[in-house]
C-alpha cells in the first residue's frame, strides 16, 4: 500500500522475515521458562488450574456444549499443557461448531489473538497451524477474515490492515476487501481508508460499484466534505468502465445538498435524467 503509513510495510517485512518454524521454537521456549519463573505460580497452583480447566475442555468435545467452551481461554491451555497440544485443542473446538455457528468459532480464534495480542508474527504463524489441524475445515483466508473482523471490533484497525496485508499472499477475496474499506470509513480511518482503496486498485482484487460507493461515502457524510474528490471518483469509475449506481449518484447528490449547492445538486440531476431517465428516477425515489 503506497500511500499507508510507512510503518506498515516496515513491519510487514519484518514479519516475514523470520523463519516460522524457528521462531515458533523459541517462542514455545520462553513461553516454558518464564512459566518457570513467574513468582507466585506454584506447581500446586498450575494442578488446581488443571484440574478445573480439564472438565470444561472433556464437556465441551463430547458435548459441543458452547456454556463449557467459551470459559476454555487459549493462554491458560498454552500455560498448561503447552502451545502444540492447546492449539491442536482449539482446533478441535473449532470443527466441533463447524460450519453453522460462526459467532462461537469467531470467540475461539478470538482467545488465540488475545494471547498474540496483535497482528504480528507470532499470529501469523498459529494461523497457518491451526489451518493445518483443522484438516481442510477452514482455510487460512476464512482465519484471516475472521481475524481482521476481531480487529475492527476492537477498534485496532492497524492491526486489520496488517492482516489484511498477510491474508494477500494467500489471495484476499474482494469482498474481504470491502468489508475492511467499510469498517474504516465507518471508524473515521480516512487515510487508512484511501491506502486500502489504492492497493486495491494497484494490485487487486480490482474495486467494484460497492467499492466506489464506499468511498463516496467517506467524502461526502464524513466531518469534512470533499466534494471536489467525490466528482473526481465519479470521473475514475467511468474511465475504468465501473457504472454508478443509484447509491453512488444519491451519496454525491446528498453532498451537494449538504453543502448546499441545491443548484449544482438540481443541474446534475437533471443531466442524470437526460443520461440514465429510470437510475435518475430510482435515486429521486431513493432520497
């Protein structure tokens, strides 16, 4: 993305820069020493710990009960039995309420990016893993997808661009794309918004109707209008063969009224009318 922050790219790089067997290795060895050494931790506690966690976990596989699963956190497995056996658990977990219950499977893969804690390289070499555990189930986009949706719920919009850009090298479907444009317009994220349309456009998949029309929407219901790029979107569109639709033409016209140029909102009108008589009629009726 030419037009992100810098930073993106720079710790995109980074993070695949290591190699993720290696750097998963060392990962799982720190993970053992510093449950070695945290104060307060005994080995007392961590068996207490075990044993309530193990009922949940043995009600939950034989049952698929969902009231067992959600209390099974994926950094208190790690702790307890290890990042190998507590991610080919949670994979287990995630076939259990397979394909029909998407909220209770989001949850899942929610615990695994809290123990991350963001879009780094450490997520993006579990992802792969439980891919690979859960047997053709899901496939790494969908985990990817699933991951950016948590990110834009929490509001780390950063971190869903990040993953954005890692769910690319497995080929991000277009209305992955449209979804995270959408959250950003929504979340006020306008230069995040743009960066994500230029990629878009640079390197795919190629923007659509629905694409466009988002975008308009950032320029013309945002706090600071800019109409003059919303007639530049429209000019874009038709020079890359993407015909309007009523939304995209009701969302220029409304900032025109909301800037109150009713004169220039009226002329395009009704030179829509001339051009596109029953789409004119549609957004009339739309308004």
């Amino acid at each position: 993305m030419r037009r992100a922050v810098p930073g993106f790219l720079r710790r995109a790089h980074a993070i695949r820069s290591y190699p993720p067997v290696l750097r998963l290795s060392s990962q799982a060895c720190c993970l053992n020493s510093s449950d070695n050494e945290e104060p307060g931790r005994s080995s007392a506690y961590i068996d207490y710990r075990s044993q309530c966690l193990f009922p949940s976990i043995t009600l939950a596989v034989r049952t698929a009960n969902w009231d067992a699963a959600r209390n099974i956190s994926f950094r208190e497995c790690v702790r307890l039995y290890g990042l190998s056996q507590s991610i080919g658990l949670f994979a287990l977990l995630v076939q259990l309420f397979l394909p029909r219950r998407i909220r209770e499977i989001r949850c899942l893969i929610q615990s695994i990016v809290d123990y991350c804690g963001n879009a780094g390289q450490e997520l993006f070499e579990l992802a792969p893993i439980l891919v690979s555990r859960l047997g053709g189930s899901m496939t790494l986009l969908q985990v990817y997808a699933a991951v950016i949706r948590i990110f834009v719920e929490l509001s780390m919009f950063e971190d869903a661009l990040l993953t954005y850009i890692e769910a690319k090298k497995v080929g991000a479907e277009l209305r992955l794309c449209n979804f995270l444009l959408k959250c950003l317009v929504k979340g006020n994220q306008i230069v995040y918004a743009r960066s994500l349309f230029d990629d878009m456009k640079s390197s795919g998949p190629s923007p659509n109707v629905y694409s466009y029309s988002v975008l308009m929407s950032m320029y013309t219901h945002g706090e600071r209008l800019c109409l003059e790029e919303a007639f530049e979107l429209l000019r874009e569109m038709e020079m890359n063969g993407v015909r309007p639709n009523a939304a995209t033409y009701g969302t220029y016209l409304y900032g025109l009224c909301r800037s109150r140029q009713v004169t220039s909102a009226w002329d395009f009108l009704q030179n829509l009318c001339q051009r596109e008589g029953a789409l004119a009629t549609l957004i009339v009726l739309m308004q």
